[in-house]
C-alpha cells in the first residue's frame, strides 16, 4: 500500500471519529467543546451569511440551507486537511528508511 493511500485511509478515520464524537459532544450541550472537534465544519458555516431572527427579544442566526451544506462540506475538507498532515510525515519516514 503506497504512502498516499495509508494517508487518505487515516484522514478519513480521523475525521469521521470527530465528527462522531463532535456530534456525541453537542448532545450532552458541549456546544464549544463540539466545535473545537469539528472545526473545518464550524468554520465552514461561519463563512455563510446568517439571517438574523428575533425570537424572544433574542437574536439569532437562522440556518439556511447554504449553511447546511457548508456545515458537511467539512467532512470532504476534514479528509483533505488530516491526510495531508500524516501524508507528510509518511513520506518524510519512507524516505529515510530507504
């Protein structure tokens, strides 16, 4: 198995194990704790304009469905990032053992 494809296997391990532990996280109302977990999908959300409603003398953001497309286009970018991480020292580790 070449470098490339052991990096795209753990990246994609990686980013699913904290998208489910993300997920598990804001279901007991770690909301902040969630968001460090699954960052690139906070992010990515954070990059949607939000519509501003007023529900109970209290503003806040509507999501939309940009909002939750952007929020799973982290899952794609979560693969992309952590493989590139491990890619590189992967391959720093395969050249020297040359």
């Amino acid at each position: 198995m070449n470098t490339l494809t052991k990096s795209l296997i753990a990246g994609t391990i990686i980013t699913l194990v904290l998208f489910g532990c993300a997920y598990l996280a804001a279901e007991r109302q770690f909301i902040g704790f969630s968001y460090l977990l699954y960052w690139q999908g906070w992010f990515l959300g954070m990059l949607v304009p939000c519509k501003t409603v007023v529900i109970l003398g209290i503003e806040e953001c509507e999501y939309t469905t940009l909002s939750v497309v952007a929020f799973y286009a982290g899952l794609p970018m979560g693969i992309a990032v952590y493989s590139f991480l491990i890619y590189i020292p992967l391959s720093i580790y395969k050249h020297l053992t040359k």
